[in-house]
C-alpha cells in the first residue's frame, strides 16, 4: 500500500510539474534588468567613494557599465557573453589594497541592496565572484 501511495505521488508530481528546476542565481535577481540596476548603483556608490573613485577616475563609464553588466551577468548564470578583458589583465598595474578591495565590496553591497536585493541573494551573488579576489586584489 505504501509503495503504491508513493508511486502515485511521484507520477502526480511529475504530471502537474512538481519537477523543481534549478534557477540561476541571474534568474533569481529577475535578470538583466536587476543586474542593470546594480551596476547603475554600483557605479553611483563608486563616484561618490573618494577613495575608490580614485581607482576608476580615468575609466570610460560607459564601457564599465558595458563590461560589468556583462560580466555579472554571465557569472550569475544568464544568457549573456562577456566581451571584456580578464579580471587580471584589467586590475594588474592598479595596486589594489586589501582594505580598498574590501570598501569595493562593500559598496557593490550597497548597491544591491538599493536595488532591493534580498541578503541571503546578495550572498550568492558574492559567493560567485569571491573566488576572483586573487584576480583583482593583487598582494
């Protein structure tokens, strides 16, 4: 009785769709307008940061919002290319503190959460590009 119970469970779900499909962190921000957002904020927090202004002052904004939108969004999962330079070649030469890479973080989290990012989301969001820290924030 308690297989055929079970049994009828499972085909009841996959018929009505119970079949949980993984969402892409991408997915879950709401896409590229979620990650437009951030980067709009993002960029918002960098110019009005002193300190990390200093890093980005010479940038050309337009292709930084370009990159970054791009770089987020594949990252996260979505549908996106990324046409920029390697996070290495594009922070190599830039004397990167820890403790200003650390602010830069805590801007982006700023931006996120004016963009109402909920925090357990902008956790995975950080989870994916933490392993990149080596790549920008050079000892």
């Amino acid at each position: 009785m308690k297989q055929v119970n079970l049994f009828a469970l499972f085909v009841v779900c996959v018929l009505s769709g119970c079949a949980t499909t993984q969402q892409s962190v991408y997915q879950q921000l709401g896409g590229q307008a979620k990650v437009a957002q951030i980067v709009d904020n993002f960029i918002y927090q960098i110019e009005f940061n002193a300190e990390i202004f200093e890093y980005f002052k010479d940038s050309n904004v337009q292709r930084f919002r370009e990159k970054l939108n791009e770089h987020i969004c594949v990252h996260t999962g979505g549908p996106c290319q990324y046409t920029g330079d390697s996070m290495e070649d594009v922070h190599t030469g830039m004397h990167i503190t820890e403790a200003h890479f650390n602010l830069t973080v805590d801007l982006l989290i700023n931006a996120m959460n004016d963009a109402n990012v909920p925090h357990p989301l902008q956790n995975k969001v950080l989870a994916v590009f933490a392993p990149m820290r080596d790549e920008i924030y050079q000892r």
